[in-house]
C-alpha cells in the first residue's frame, strides 16, 4: 500500500514540475517578444516630450509676453584689441514688444521710447545697434522648431533647481528667428546653441546661440549672445511667467568689437496699466 501511495503522489509531482517549467517556457517567451528599448531610444522618446513641453510653453510666452511692458537698459561698449572698453553708453528705454501673425508667418517687432540716453566716451568710435536677441527662444516655438536639429545634451543644476540641457542647430536654408541687417539687406543666420529647460514645465531658464565659423563673406568674425530669464508674478496673474531679464550679445568684425548688454525690468501688465490710465482721466 505504501509502494502504491508512493506511485500514486509521482504524477501529480510531475505534472506540477511540467507545469511550473510550462509557465516559466511561456514567461520567457512573453519576455523575448516584449519591445526592448535601447538607451539611446529612451533618450530620443524623453527629448521629443521636453521638446513638446518646450513649444508649448514657447507659444504661451509669446502670449504672454506681448502683454507686458519694461524697463530696458542698454548698455552699448565697443572694446579695443585689449578687451577693453574704448566707448560706452547706456539708455533707458520703455520697452514693448509686438506680436502679429498674418498668412500664416510669426512676426515680432519691437517698441523702445526711449527715457534717458546717457553720453558716449568717444564719439568717434561706433557703437552696435543690437535688436530682438532676447526672443532668441523662438527657436522652440513651433513656427521656428521644424528649422532646427536638436539633441540631449545632459543634465545641469542652476539656482538650486534641476534643468535639461538641449542642444540645437540650424538647418540651412530655412526660416530662422535671427537674422543680420548689413547695409539694408537682411541675412539670415545659422545659429546653434544651448537651452537650459525645466525637464517638467518646459520653460526656459537660459539659452545661448552664435555663430561657430562666423560669415567671413560679410566680415562678421564671432557673434555670442546669452539669455537668462527669471520668474515674473503679477498681482491679478496666478500663473507666474519667465521673462528675459538679461541678454547679453557679443560680436567681432577684423577691426571691431562690440558688446551690448540689455536688461529687463519693472514688468507691468500692458492691458492693465491702459485700464489704469483711462479709469484715472
């Protein structure tokens, strides 16, 4: 009796064994047909979602940005072979920008009335007239983002905060957000360069973009610029925007070199301070 229990309980062992070794065949199997995604997939898929976050909140800003009036000091140096400052003057502008889109095409023009302009070292050296590098960020906005190649760049913490950074370049041949007047022509530019965004909201803490071969045709030997921006509250506002709040801009011809530094302050709601106006009349 013992001998046929014994018998008896093998197969129920067996098929348990055969079953178990079934599951773990099939598991297997399951796994090796599962996608498998490579790092640099993952990097590809994690860069299309920040670029994603940063145009939609590129297009916000544009929103936003054309609602708002500042205060813009300038500061225009023209630099010796030295690195120093040959002549410099600073204004004061009430600054203003616009924006207007018609068939299609993105349009930003800017508004200075100027407030204070102060006097010039030397009159006889000339100074750069610098415009528009501040919405370098247009690089990421949809208009624009098509015209670029962009990649990971790594990690990189500011101000105690954590931000991606992302590289980008131009594709030639296609629209640009930059763009050189040179004797009322306008040209314009290849430029590539570093965005450093919030990996979660989108938003751009600082970008710089240049030229890296310059446009010795034209006899621009280096053009640098840099964007830092910083979180602006309005009272009536609970969303908290990121505006320019220094761009600096750095060129050199064989003979000459410039650098103009803008500053951006005293943010005010343009609608709101219109309301005021009228309501005090």
């Amino acid at each position: 009796m013992r001998a046929e229990t014994q018998f008896a309980r093998r197969p129920r062992l067996a098929r348990l064994g055969l079953a178990t070794l079934a599951a773990c065949v099939m598991c297997a199997y399951s796994l090796a047909q599962a996608p498998q995604f490579q790092p640099q997939q993952l990097q590809q898929q994690a860069l299309a979602a920040l670029l994603q976050r940063a145009r939609e909140q590129a297009s916000r800003f544009l929103e936003q940005f054309s609602d708002v009036r500042c205060t813009e000091l300038v500061t225009q140096e023209a630099l010796n072979q030295k690195g120093k400052v040959e002549a410099r003057q600073e204004s004061t502008f009430d600054y203003l920008a616009i924006l207007t889109s018609a068939g299609g095409h993105l349009n930003l023009s800017e508004s200075r009335l100027p407030v204070t302009q102060g006097k010039k070292v030397d009159k006889s050296v000339p100074l750069l007239v610098s415009n528009g590098f501040a919405t370098v960020f247009l690089v990421f906005d949809p208009y624009y983002q098509g015209s670029f190649q962009f990649s990971a760049a790594g990690d990189d913490a500011a101000a105690g905060r954590q931000f991606a950074r992302v590289d980008f370049r131009h594709i030639p041949g296609t629209r640009s957000p930059m763009a050189m007047v040179l004797r009322g022509r306008e040209y314009p530019l290849d430029i590539s360069g570093t965005a450093w965004i919030d990996p979660s909201s989108g938003v751009i803490a600082k970008i710089t973009a240049g030229l890296e071969g310059g446009l010795p045709d034209l006899g621009l030997q280096q053009l640098h610029t840099e964007v830092e921006f910083a979180p602006v509250s309005f009272r009536d506002v609970a969303e908290t925007s990121w505006f320019p709040v220094v761009a600096t801009i750095d060129v050199e011809t064989p003979k000459q070199h410039w650098r103009n530094v803008h500053r951006f302050t005293n943010y005010q709601r343009f609608s709101v301070s219109t309301e005021e106006a009228v309501s005090k009349k």
